[in-house]
C-alpha cells in the first residue's frame, strides 16, 4: 500500500501551462525557451505559495527536456523523469535557510565549475535566497556575474528587500502575483472532484479566502478539511473543521457592536468560545470585517469588489450604514491592540471580553479617538437625518404637552423667529439690514462646515432639531447652542472668525458673531434632554483630560 502523498504535492503543476493565476510569467519563459534566448539567472519572487518554487523545477526540466512540447517539458524522457525523481545530480534544490554560510556557497561555487554528466544544464534552485548571508551573497555574487555556459540559476525570494541590489541587478526578474479568490476556487472544485470529495461552491470560496492568495495554502486546507469531515464539504463544516467563526456570525457580532448591545454580544461571544472557536482567529475575522465595512464607507463605487469575503456583500453594505468612520477606525485599533497584547496576556478570554465591552461601550473609554468616534456617529445621524427621525418618534410616543408648553427648541433661524421664553423683543433694524435672504442658514452652514474640523465641523448642520440654530439681529448673528457643551465647542476664535467671515460675504456686509447658550435660560424643552445629556459626558470628558 502506497503512502498517502498530501495534496499540494500531488498536484504540483508539472508544466507551465498547469500554473494558475501567473500567465505573465509563465508565458515569458515559455517564449524564452522556444525562442533560444534563455538568461543565465533567474529571480522569482512573490509571496508563499504562489507557484515560484514550482515554476523554478518547471523551468529545470525545460531547459533539459529532450522532448519539449511547445515550451513545456515532456515529462516522460529520462531528463525529466530523473529530475522529478529527485535523482538528477546536475538539477540541485538548495534551501539557503539551512545552507546560509560563506562555506556553502564556495562549495557550491566549487562544484557548479564542472559540466553536468546526465542533462544538458547544470541548474541550482536557491529558494529563500534572502536568508544568506552577506559574506554569502558576496561569494555567489562572482559565478553569478560570470558563470559558465552549462550553468543556470534561479533564485526564490519571498522577501526582495532583502536581496542585495549586486544580486538583482545581475538576476531577470519576475514577480508572482496573488492568486486570486476566484481561480484558487476554481481549482479547489477540480481537485476536490479528482479525489472524489464532496466539497459545496461555499466551502470552495472560504477556503479560497483563507488561502489568502497562496494555491498551496489553499490545497493544505482542503487536504485537512476533507480528511476530518465526514459526508460533505460545506462552508459551515470548514469552519467548525478549522475552529474560526463563519462570516454568519461575524456579522452577528459586528451588528451587536453597531446597536451598543453588549450583552447580546457577549452572550454571542460565550457560545463561540464553548464551542471551541479560535479567539485571536475570531478578532481578526472582526478586524476583517472592520476593513471591508471602512472600504465601503470610503470607496462605496469600487470598494465591494475589494471586500475580503469574510460577510455577504448584501451583509457589508447594510453594516456600513450603521458605522461612521471614526467608529470603524476605532474599532480597527481596539481589536488590533487587543491581538498585540495576546503573546504576553496570561488570560486571552478575558481579554476579548473586554474587547467586546470595550467595542459596544465606547463612552467607557476617555481617549481622544473614542470621543471622535461618537461625534462622528452623530454628525452622520445630523447628516442622514437619523437623529431627527428619533426625536419624532420619540415626540410622538410622549404624552401630549400641557397647554402653553412649547415643542420645539428655542433657535429660530431668522428675524421672523418668535423670542425664547422670557426674552424681550428686539426692536426691529432698519429694514435693508433686518432680513437675511432666503437660505442664508443652510449656505452659511456649508460653507462654515467645509472649512471646519472636527468635533465644531458636526454642529454646523441645517437640519430641524439641530443643536446649533441661528438669528441675525440686524448687524449680529446669533449662535444659538442647545446646551453648554456645543456653545464650548463653538465659542473658540478660529471657529468664530470663519463664522464671521462667511455670514460677512453671504450678507454682502460685516456682521458679528456671538454664541448663546440656549441650556442657560429657562426653557421648558423635553425632546432637547438626550442631546444635553450628551453634551455633558463630553464636557466632562474633556475637563478631566485637562486635569
């Protein structure tokens, strides 16, 4: 009985055209060899399990076939078959990893001198060639330069920085592109067909994403996959096979971040490590997702076909509605600081605990980017119009007003506006200077917005129920401010000129500005009470990171 042979060796390309996802490639050193115009050194480089080590024993019996069949080996004359034997003696693969000294290459420097006895070329694969070292290089460098007819060599790097430009200078270089989701899978289904495993279109495309743009990668998960399943391949048993948490419940989990729901999320996260998950596999599932959901938000015409694939595209699109960016990021940075700290934490479970504590309850974190993450999330309700639909709703679920209560905030946008509560009318300017024209507010907040930063930058919104209103009262503009905290943030003189200076050219007239903390004066204002209490966590905030 034979020994079982692993996948990715049993189906090792043995031509060029059997390569997937590196035409570019395969097709130049095919045209290399039928044209005579072959270089005596070779440099592929590209990330793991791209093909550049296959391509390399291509290449080998290439020049050695005495049967090529348009570019490729044959594969069946005695040159071929010694070489895939590994019997070849003229045909070394050498792993500079292990073999990284001075006195490996003399001797290799030694050897490769005499002409090969069983092929007509004498070839040296030098895979991971950057893991010489210098005094290496610098004796490899001669014979490279200069190297007799009979001799080839071709060198493999993942890392090409770190090859001495002496080295590549003398080297033709080709580079080997990430295989893509789609071919990976594309080849998945053949081989899991030719080995008779029942294996879904679904799991196909997980283990294609897992495989990160590497076939071999992709083939070793499939081997171990199919070996521990019983009956059919599917999405839901690769994962449970490889311990990760499915794009099912990522999502899940992504969308209890985005409701602040941390005990659904923490119930969520319980039963996913019961069951055995992987916790850092878990996070950088999330982080992933972070990633993808941030693509889409910046870049919502191109970014779905940049996804990873960790959640639907239908999934993603609906969760990056519910985040604002400086949510994302800081999602992004907990998760990641939190994956930093696995390699020396005593506790990894307790750790991701209160990473989802900390992901759902950004106001428990008093650090600058937690505050910009919730300013972000409410300039984009401001924007959207999602905090006013609240504050109807709200308002309609309330009881009604007593008689003589007033409903809506004291901040009329115009002269026409009546006074706030206790206020005495101001006597009416002259009528060339009383009135703004129509759409003075909206035009000065655009204006004002663009040229502003955050946090004052998502006030300056003309939207109905927004915390910052104004009035022109002939030559003065007021800011009226729903509460203390945004009359803080906006009662600064960088935010106060810009202000000033757009109301001035809009008005075709100087005008001043001046801030009015509308919190300040009695108002009986029920609907304005959630926004005031926002207000006062972040003026808190912000006092004791002065202290």
């Amino acid at each position: 009985m034979s020994a079982y042979q692993a996948l990715y060796r049993k189906y090792r390309p043995q031509t060029f055209d059997d390569v997937v996802g590196q035409m570019a490639v395969t097709q130049t050193l095919k045209t290399q060899l039928l044209a005579g115009k072959m270089s005596h050194a070779y440099l592929f480089t590209g990330s793991r399990g791209t093909g550049k080590t296959s391509c390399a024993k291509i290449l080998a019996k290439a020049v050695n076939c005495l049967n090529p069949e348009n570019g490729n080996p044959c594969n069946r004359c005695e040159a071929c078959k010694s070489i895939d034997a590994g019997s070849c003696m003229d045909v070394l693969e050498i792993d500079a990893a292990s073999n990284n000294g001075v006195d490996n290459v003399r001797d290799l420097r030694d050897d490769a001198i005499y002409t090969p006895s069983q092929v007509r070329k004498r070839v040296y694969i030098i895979d991971e060639v950057h893991m010489l070292s210098i005094s290496a290089f610098n004796a490899l460098l001669k014979i490279i330069e200069e190297p007799p007819e009979h001799l080839l060599f071709i060198l493999a790097t993942t890392e090409l920085h770190k090859v001495p430009a002496t080295i590549l200078s003398r080297c033709q270089r080709f580079s080997f592109r990430r295989i893509s989701q789609e071919d990976i899978a594309a080849r998945l289904q053949y081989v899991a067909y030719q080995e008779s495993i029942d294996m879904d279109e679904s799991a196909a495309r997980v283990l294609a994403r897992l495989a990160d743009g590497g076939m071999r990668d992709g083939l070793s998960l499939l081997d171990q996959c199919a070996s521990a399943t019983t009956g059919e391949l599917t999405s839901d048993a690769v994962y449970a096979c490889l311990g990760i948490a499915g794009e099912q419940r990522c999502g899940e989990l992504m969308a209890c971040i985005a409701d602040h729901n941390t005990k659904k999320a923490l119930e969520l996260f319980n039963r996913l490590y019961t069951e055995g998950k992987d916790l850092a596999a878990l996070l950088d599932e999330l982080a992933c997702l972070t990633r993808d959901l941030l693509v889409m938000k910046t870049a919502p015409d191109v970014g779905i076909t940049m996804l990873s694939g960790v959640a639907s595209d239908q999934e993603a699109s609906s969760l990056a509605k519910q985040f604002s960016g400086g949510e994302l990021i800081r999602i992004m940075t907990v998760i990641q600081q939190t994956l930093a700290g696995f390699t020396r934490s005593s506790s990894r479970r307790m750790d991701a605990e209160l990473c989802m504590v900390n992901l759902c309850q950004p106001e428990l974190a008093l650090d600058a980017e937690s505050l910009n993450a919730r300013l972000t999330r409410l300039e984009d309700q401001l924007k959207s119009g999602a905090f006013v639909m609240a504050q109807k709703i709200q308002s309609s679920q309330a009881p009604a007003a007593a008689a003589g209560d007033d409903d809506r905030p004291p901040m009329p946008c115009d002269d026409d506006a009546p006074p706030a509560d206790g206020e005495v009318p101001a006597a009416k300017p002259e009528p060339e200077k009383a009135q703004a024209p129509a759409g003075f507010w909206t035009e000065l907040m655009a204006a004002s917005r663009k040229e502003l930063k955050p946090p004052a930058s998502g006030f300056f919104v003309a939207a109905q129920n927004s915390p910052l209103r104004g009035a022109l009262k002939g030559d003065v503009l007021e800011l009226r401010c729903a509460n203390e905290f945004v009359a803080q943030t906006v009662n600064k003189p960088d935010i106060l000129e810009v202000v000033t200076r757009k109301a001035s050219a809009l008005l075709e007239r100087p005008v001043s500005v001046k801030v009015v903390d509308m919190s300040a004066k009695p108002v009986n204002n029920p609907h304005m009470e959630q926004l005031m209490n926002f207000g006062r966590v972040h003026s808190d905030i912000i006092k004791i990171k002065e202290h």
